[in-house]
C-alpha cells in the first residue's frame, strides 16, 4: 500500500467534528404559514394552548392556582404598530427555561424534567409554540417568573423575524405575580390579524371549550358548560337550544339531534342530521375540540362513510391531532372512535324504528340513501329497515318487505334502462320487478334472503321476460312468416333479431329487448366495424356468444295485424324500422348516431308512401 493510500485510508476513519443546523427562521415562517398552516389565524389557537398548557402545568403542583389567560388589543395610530398582549396564570419561566425552550426551535416545555407524568393534559405536543406567531407578528417579546423559583427575577426574551433575540431579567415589579405574558407587533400588511374584532372572534372559535377563564378585554371567551351537557326544563327546550347551536355553527336548523358519548374516548358532543339530502361522495366536515380547544372544523375521517347524513362537534381528550394541528391523526384509536360513534348513530336509527315511526320516515324521505349505505354492510340494519326503505316497483313505490309479501319471486333489474324496458310490460304480465338501477338497490335486494329467510331472488332479463309473453298460435306465424322474414332482413344490420308475442298490454305495438351481455356485444362489433385491420382482428377474436337484442312484435296490437298483412317488403321494412325506433324511445334507452339515422329514414319513408297513394305513382317513382 502506497503512502498516499494510506493517509486516505486513515483519514476516512479519524473522526469528523460535529455540525449544527443553521436556521433560517423567515424561510421557516414562509414553510409554516404556507404549507404547514391553513390559515395566519392559527397563531392565536398557538397562544391559548401555550397559557392553557401553563396553567395546566402549575396547577399539577398547585392545584388551588388561578387558572385565567386575558387578551389585550393595543391599537396603534391608523392601525400601524397594532400590538396583542396575552397574559396567563400558567407556571412561567426561568432565565435558563427561557435560554433552553424559547431560543431553541422544536423543543417544548412539556418535555420539562417533572412534568411528564401530566404529558396528556397538555394540547400542545409538538414544540413549535411561538414560531408560529412570525406568520402575522413581527416582534415578539415574552416576559415570564417561574412559579417554581418564586425568588427568581422575572425574564424577558425579544425575538425579531430575522432570528435575532435578546434576553434580560426585569425588577420584580415588572412581573409581580408567577404567570407569563407575550406581545406580539403586527408585521406589515397583518395588522388585521391583531385587530379586537378578528381577536375575539378567532378566541371565541378557539377557546369556547376551554376549562380555565379566558377573555378578550371584558368580553368572555369561554361558554361553559358545553351546550350538549347543560341542564334543560325540558326535552324540548333542549332540542331548541341545541338547533340554534347547530345553525350558528353549520347554518342550519337540523332535522334531528343524536347525542355521541363515547366514555372510554373521553368523547363527548352531538351529531345534527342535516335538513336536505346530500350527494355520498360528499366529505363531511366535523368540529373536532381537543381538550376544549377546537382542533379542526374539517375533521373528514370521524365518521364511517356512510354516515354522510350528519355534521358533529364534539370534544375529546384521547384522539391524536398531526402535526399542525389541525387534523387527526389515523391510527388504532381514531378507528375505534369511528366504529363507535357509527355504532352511536345505527342505535338512533333502531331506536326510531321501534318508537317513533313518523320520525323515521322523515328521516328516510330525506336520507334514505344513507340509510341504503349502511344497511350495504349491516344485516342487523338491513333486517330493521326492511318494513322502511323505499324501492320503485312496478307495484308503486315500496318497501322490500312489501313487495316480497306479494310476490312469490322477487324479479330485478340492475339498471334504471333495463327498467323502463320491462316495467310496463312485466307488470301486465303479472311479474313483479324492483328497480334496482338506484344507488346501491341492486345489492340490498340480492341480501334479501340473508336477512328474509325463504325469499327467491331473480335478476329480469330478456329471456325471463320473453318467456312470460304468450306464444302465438304456430298455425298463425307460420302464416306471417312472409312478413317476419321482411322484418328480421331489414334489423338483422342492426343486430336485432324480430320475434312474434301475444302480451298486454294491447297499446303497445312492439318491445325492444336486450339485456348487458348484448349491448357490449354491440358495441364491439360497431368498434370493428370501424377499427382499421389490425384493430378490427383484435376486436373479432373478441366476439363472443352473447343473445342479441330482440324486437318483440305483439300480435294482439291491432297496429300490427295490419303490418303484418302488407305485401310489399320494401313497406314492411320501412314499417318495421319505425316500430323499432319508437321502441328505442319507449325505453327511454340513448339512441346512437345509427339509430338516429335509422328513425329519421323510417318516418321519411313512411311519409313518402302516405303521399303517393297511387300504386302506379309509387311504382315510378320507383323506378
């Protein structure tokens, strides 16, 4: 090994010299106040949970402490230089407290030797404390005395947005009491954030729940007891207290209250059912309070999903907030409030349909979408709401509970298309059929046997209904097979095959069949059809034996006797193009550019023939 090697190779190993980060604090309020933070009025919720967070620490060496926090707006001169004071009774600071916790980023003064064992009475849990004040505070000047050291000098820390600090001890006088008090100084262009209006309005939000005194001037912040844990006279003055509470809050008057007491979450609140139907997919948001102090009014994952119905607030002692604090954490414990409280809402359900049966039903009016959703995943549910729920039948509109007391076979279908296809046609014919096309239909009728023991379940399809039509008499088809095959020639481009019936009601001429497997069929060949080569070969190997849509012609029409006894096939085609797309339109099914092509050639065609009503004429024109 060369020398040169060698010192290389004892130069890797010889230790390094430790470095420290440097901090550049206006690029770090920049990350807080547009990444971390939803919005500068979160420096006021950091100010009350740090004098709560004191306060809380005191008082767990001496409980009988005063437990007060006051707010102070100091306007300046055209509103330059406005200026916040929050003073606290909390457990304060000591110069070296001062130089280890407000001078160091990140550390919290709940990591203080002796103050662990009452960590969870604390709201703060992240050490960020009055950083985030730069997003709307240019200066910050902190004066504290430790309720610890009696003896000790109060302290002032100064901090300025470029990092810079002071500290001193002040006289005694300048801070008689234990307890700490902070200034802020607005930075340019946030001085409406210091403002007595926007104060007191972001510390009522904030703060309404707190356990301690806290006020903004002589305006009281805090409003105890919470509304849903206040005596009423009577039920009924507590159902009028509480709807106003929610319209303040939501802006609403809700339809319903249900109360959410979870003991073991140390989680109590309510759940307003909302007054107007609302669309699944959307996100609910929930006032989330964490120790009296609201955490969030966008809380998304407090509830299982299908409980869209309701907004809650609520207050907890146990639930886990990120790190800005402005969420929840999603862990093992959120999941079990979440059953919980779910469980909570499905008890109030129960307890309707066994006791208020006009309360549930206008619940259902309104929700019966929600109520669909968890009966998805709750046969217990599923089994209480059967006598409830409303499906559309041909029988009207009913329950599926109803509906299988009628019929013997309960038939559906699984698209609203599929429906209007058979419904008037089933429904003459004696066969019951459920729209299941609706949001989650078509699964809570095929669980109807789990929760209905004995119950047949049968998806409608074109061979069921086809098969419940009368056959005509063989002598008679026979008879009209001139005529059927005219009719099968002109649709089989289409992809349709004509089919003779006997069926009411006698109205309708003819009926237009298909069921999924067709329509794709379809389609596929329509995309060969117009697919260069190597596509066209890829969507012909793809063919498959699906039955093809039928055009079923009802023999009892009299509309159709007289079609049927036409000679000319030219007239019979166009005769049965017409009768095809008025089908289409009776389904209300979405016509393609071919079908659109088709009814307007046919109704031509038709006009054409009714204007030449001399044969001759029709013949030379032919010609």
């Amino acid at each position: 090994m060369d020398s040169q090697t060698s010192q290389s190779s004892q130069a890797s190993q010889s230790p390094q010299s430790p470095h420290t980060f440097q901090v550049d604090l206006r690029g770090l309020v920049d990350l807080l106040s547009h990444h971390l933070y939803s919005s500068p009025k979160v420096y006021l919720r950091e100010l009350l949970q740090n004098a709560v967070d004191a306060i809380t620490a005191r008082r767990a060496e001496q409980p009988d402490a005063p437990a007060r926090v006051r707010l102070h707006v100091e306007e300046g001169v055209g509103g330059a230089g406005r200026s916040l004071r929050v003073e606290d009774s909390g457990i304060g600071l000591t110069e070296s407290d001062v130089h280890s916790l407000l001078a160091t980023i990140g550390r919290s003064s709940k990591r203080a030797d002796g103050l662990q064992e009452v960590r969870s009475d604390f709201l703060g849990q992240f050490g960020i404390g009055l950083l985030a004040c730069f997003v709307v505070a240019q200066r910050i000047r902190v004066v504290s005395r430790s309720a610890r050291t009696p003896s000790a000098a109060p302290v002032e820390w100064t901090a300025t947005d470029d990092g810079s600090y002071t500290v001193r001890t002040l006289p005694d006088e300048a801070r008689p009491e234990p307890g700490t008090t902070v200034h802020l100084v607005a930075r340019a262009g946030a001085g409406e954030w210091l403002s007595g209006e926007r104060v007191l309005a972001l510390a009522r939000d904030f703060g309404s729940l707190l356990p301690y005194d806290v006020s903004v001037g002589e305006e009281a912040v805090t409003d105890l007891p919470a509304p849903w844990d206040r005596p009423y006279p009577s039920p009924a003055t507590r159902r009028v207290a509480l709807a106003r509470h929610c319209h303040d809050l939501f802006g609403f008057a809700p339809l319903d209250t249900i109360d959410l007491d979870v003991p073991l979450a140390g989680i109590r609140g309510v759940a307003y059912v909302l007054p107007s139907a609302v669309s699944p997919a959307q996100r609910a948001g929930h006032r989330v309070h964490l120790k009296g102090m609201l955490l969030t009014e966008r809380a998304e994952q407090l509830l299982p999903d299908w409980a869209f119905f309701v907004r809650c607030v609520l207050d907890t002692d146990s639930l886990r907030p990120t790190a800005s604090r402005e969420s929840l954490y999603e862990d093992e414990m959120l999941a079990g409030v979440r059953e919980a409280l779910g469980e909570r809402i499905r008890s109030w359900l129960t307890g309707l349909a066994a006791g208020d049966p006009e309360r549930l039903a206008a619940f259902l009016h309104v929700h019966y979408l929600g109520v669909k959703s968890l009966a998805r995943h709750d046969r217990e549910m599923l089994r209480t709401m059967l006598p409830w729920l409303p499906f559309e039948t041909t029988d009207g509109r009913l329950s599926l509970e109803e509906f299988a007391q009628r019929h013997p076979v309960v038939h559906f279908t699984r698209t609203v298309e599929e429906y209007r296809q058979v419904a008037p046609i089933a429904s003459a014919q004696g066969v019951g059929v459920i729209n299941g096309g609706y949001t989650y239909d078509s699964e809570l009728v095929e669980a109807l046997p789990s929760v209905r023991p004995g119950t047949v379940v049968a998806e409608l399809d074109s061979d069921t209904v086809t098969a419940h039509l009368d056959a005509v008499d063989p002598a008679e088809e026979l008879a009209l097979s001139g005529f059927l095959a005219a009719a099968r020639a002109k649709l089989d481009p289409l992809g349709c095959d004509v089919v003779l019936r006997a069926f009411h009601p006698l109205s309708v001429p003819a009926l237009h069949l298909d069921d999924r497997a067709a329509r794709h069929e379809q389609a596929r060949a329509e995309a060969e059809e117009q697919a260069d080569d190597l596509w066209a070969g890829i969507l012909g190997s793809l063919r498959g034996s699906a039955p093809r849509a039928r055009l079923v012609l009802n023999h009892l029409n009299p509309l159709i006797r007289r079609i049927s006894s036409l000679g000319d096939p030219e007239l019979i085609g166009t005769a049965t193009e017409s009768l095809y797309g008025q089908a289409l339109l009776m389904a209300q099914r979405p016509l393609r550019p071919s079908d659109s092509a088709l009814l307007n050639r046919a109704f031509l065609g038709l006009l054409e023939w009714a204007t030449h009503s001399d044969p001759d004429s029709r013949e030379d024109d032919r010609r």
